[in-house]
C-alpha cells in the first residue's frame, strides 16, 4: 500500500476510534493530502466509496469546522478543502463531547449521595479533572486563536503571530 492510501485510511481508522464514521476521516486524510478544492466526485473516487457518503460525511466535517466548502464562477459543483484553522476546530469538537461528559457528571453526583465512597470518590474525581482540562484546554484556544490571523480572508493557512 501506498505511503498516500496508507496515510488516508489510518486518519479514517484514528477518526473512527474518536467516534466519527471511518469515511469521515477518510475525508479528512485526503483533503489534508490535497493540494487545493476537490468535488465530491472527485473525493469518492480518490476514496472509493459513494458520493452519497462523500457528502454526508463532508456536511459532518463542514459542522464541526474541519472543512469548507467554496464554488467556481461557472460551475454549479461545490468544492471541499480544509478549513483555514482545521486543528482549532478539531479542539472546539473535543472540548464540547467533554462538556456533555462533564455535564452528565456534574448533574449525577448528587443522585449517587448514598453510593460507596469509591463511586462518589470517582464521580467527583471526573468532575473536577474534567473541570480542570476542560478549562485549560479553552484557554489554550482562545489564545491560539488570539495569536492567528487569517491574512485578508484568502486562501491561506492560519499564520501565527510570532511569541514573544
């Protein structure tokens, strides 16, 4: 197998593991692999699958932030890339599955006050680390976000402001 074929289908099998359809990160794989927009017709034949898929899955990935989708003046096909700040997006979409987590948790506690001490004990330890990370973690984006710039809305990566 190809170092390419390889690369995608192990981002479809990473994406799997973190709950999303394995075509979803297949998707993803490819469109980090891809020099510029592709169709969905041109993704599910690189990708082998329907384009029904292709499209589901990209409207999954356009949601939570990962993508984007542009057109061409002429041409009535929609194109998919990777969103400008991917990778921020990918944190966003963490960060709210660890806030239901967190807030199945929070709201649980007090109907397990006559549990054994060893389940409130593990309750409680959930709530406060996943307080603790949850919030470090937007903190972390936020000032991620703070040093990026998108140069004049076009089509570049996101560039960092230098640290000081």
């Amino acid at each position: 197998m190809a170092a390419r074929e390889r690369f995608i289908e192990e981002v479809g099998m990473a994406a799997e593991g973190d709950g999303l359809p394995r075509i979803a990160g297949r998707l993803f794989g490819h469109l980090l692999l891809s020099p510029g927009p592709c169709t969905l017709d041109e993704i599910a034949e690189a990708l082998n699958v329907s384009k029904g898929s292709v499209s589901t899955d990209a409207r999954l990935l356009l949601r939570h932030g990962w993508l984007r989708r542009s057109s061409r003046s002429g041409d009535r096909k929609d194109y998919y890339e990777m969103a400008p700040d991917f990778f921020a997006g990918i944190v966003a979409y963490r960060l709210e599955r660890w806030d239901a987590l967190h807030d199945l948790v929070a709201a649980s506690i007090p109907d397990f006050a006559e549990a054994p001490a060893t389940v409130r004990g593990r309750l409680e330890y959930l709530d406060e680390v996943q307080a603790f990370f949850v919030a470090g973690m937007r903190q972390l984006l936020l000032e991620w976000r703070s040093r990026c710039e998108i140069a004049d809305g076009q089509d570049r990566a996101v560039v960092p402001t230098p640290l000081s």
